[in-house]
C-alpha cells in the first residue's frame, strides 16, 4: 500500500517510463529450449493518479488509480491495473481497501536492488502479490514501528475461494534517509495458495547499502484443493554504493528447489528525475523447478527511466 500526504482535494498526476534495450538468452520450459531475442522492452512504466480531501483536522480521505502502462506490447491497449484504492487515514493510522499490494509485499522496503527488472526477486520468491480485493490496516508511527495487516477475501480470483491473510512488522525508513537501519518480518497465510515467512534487513554504513532477506515459502493451496508442498528456504544478499553520480549496484538470491540469480549494474543519474542504467543477470532453474535439469536464463540491458 502507497503512502499518499496531500492537501485539501488536490489531485497528482505521478508516472515513470523505464525502457530498456535488451539481449535475453532465456530458457523456455514449455518447449524445452533457448531462445534468443533482443527487446526494447517496458519494465513496470506506470501513470497514475492520487490525492486526498481533508475531512476534519484529523481524517482524511485518500485514494491511489494506477496503470502499468507497457510500451512494449503487441497491443496498442497497453493498459494494466496496478493499485486501485480508497481509504482513510487519521490517528488511529490509515484502512485502505481495493487492489493493493500485502503487507507482505510491501515489508520487503527497498532490498531489491533490480526491482521492476529482470532481476526482480519475485523471479525466484513468492509472495510479491497485488491482489484484486483487499483490506490493509496500518497502524500510526509508533517511535520508528508500524503494525500492518492485508486480508484478502475468497471471493479474489487467485484465492481458489479461500480467505488469505497477510502481517507485518517494521522498523526503520525504508529509504534510509531518516534511519541508518531498516528491519522487518512478514508472514503470509494462504495468500494465492502460499504460507510465507520473511525477514528482511537493510542498513547504510556511510555510503554503502547492504541489504539481506530470508524467505521460506510452502504451496498450501491450488486449483485441485489443498496441497502439503515442502517448505523451501531461500536467502538474498544485496549492496549499492554511490560514487558522484553512479550507482553500483550487485544482488545474489538463491530458493532451494526453484534455482539461484547474480545480477549486477548500476544507475547513472542525469537529473533527480532521469537516469540512464545498465544491468547484467545470469539465473539458473533447478531441476526439481525445471523437471529437465539445470537450465540459465541471462539478461544484458541498457536503458533510460524518466519519473514524473
């Protein structure tokens, strides 16, 4: 769930385009071989709107619309819901409902260091959902922690009629400006047929960020009914360093019996709102993922992202 603080009825109209040009050697698994193409390719570009009417001096009313909008579709209808909710927000902290991200989702903070990217955790991990019918409490700053939750009720397509639950706790600011150190721990109860755990950490040691997460993840739930799957353990590690202008950037993650990925690039700021990127990923499939040995997908990108 998005953060919104505006005034009196105002209205923002917000965005980004990040647009890469790409070589991909990717495995596909319905066909059982390598296929090679080269992309300009769309990564999460989005528009959106959000604002807020003050009620009382102390509620108020607040609401995010957002598209994924990707410039790289066959389709001139290009359009995709991302968030899509209204809530209200005052001292008892803010209830939001409709499409959202969890709690879950949102306790990862900024970790992943190739978010939105070909390189983004949710390759490897489960749990980074937005659901269709959700309700997410937060509760108020309280001396550096916040409390959430996410219900996600049966009626939501990817639920297979169960009611799912998501819960967080955190600590910190998650862009480490306010705070050196950012912590916190997530659990997912039968959120599109999962149960989750997850610890993430992430702290600044002058300039350097160094970031660390633990996942275990277990099927509880599919089509077909209730599963017992195994419960699978995964780790990521991840750093960023500024140097003027650059930013490096290198990220391992590892999920036993879903496979491992070694990113690395870095961002070259042109002005607050533009930057220019580049970016390498090598990811390798498990068998037990693959069910016909070990297979590597790799990435090599360069690109533009604009915000506005």
């Amino acid at each position: 769930m998005q953060s919104q603080q505006a005034s009196d009825d105002v209205l923002i109209l917000y965005g980004k385009l990040n647009i890469t040009a790409q070589y991909n050697d990717v495995y596909d698994m319905d066909n059982a071989t390598s296929e090679t193409s080269n992309t300009i390719q769309s990564n999460q570009s989005r528009l959106g709107v959000k604002g807020g009417y003050q009620i009382t001096d102390s509620l108020q009313a607040f609401y995010t619309i957002e598209y994924k909008v990707d410039t790289s579709s066959d389709s001139s209808d290009n359009f995709t819901a991302r968030n899509q909710f209204v809530g209200l927000r005052g001292d008892f902290g803010s209830l939001a409902v409709g499409r959202n991200e969890t709690i879950f989702k949102r306790s990862e903070g900024k970790v992943d260091q190739f978010n939105d990217l070909d390189g983004d955790i949710d390759r490897l991990f489960k749990g980074q959902n937005r659901m269709a019918q959700t309700a997410t409490y937060l509760t108020p700053d309280m001396n550096g922690f916040r409390i959430g939750a996410t219900y996600v009720a049966d009626a939501e397509a990817k639920q297979y009629g169960e009611n799912g639950y998501s819960v967080a706790a955190f600590y910190g600011d998650k862009a480490l400006k306010k705070t050196m150190f950012y912590a916190s721990v997530a659990y997912d109860d039968n959120i599109k047929g999962y149960e989750i755990i997850r610890a993430t950490a992430q702290v600044k040691i002058m300039k350097l960020k160094l970031g660390a997460m633990y996942q275990q993840q277990e099927e509880t739930y599919d089509s077909s009914g209730a599963v017992s799957g195994d419960r699978d353990n995964g780790y990521l590690l991840s750093a960023a360093y500024p140097i003027k202008d650059f930013t490096l950037k290198a990220q391992y993650q590892d999920m036993e019996e879903v496979g491992q990925s070694w990113a690395a690039g870095f961002d070259y700021k042109l002005a607050k709102p533009t930057k220019l990127l580049a970016f390498w990923i090598d990811r390798t499939y498990d068998s037990e993922y693959t069910g016909n040995g070990k297979q590597t997908d790799k990435y090599f990108a360069v690109g533009i992202e604009q915000k506005f």
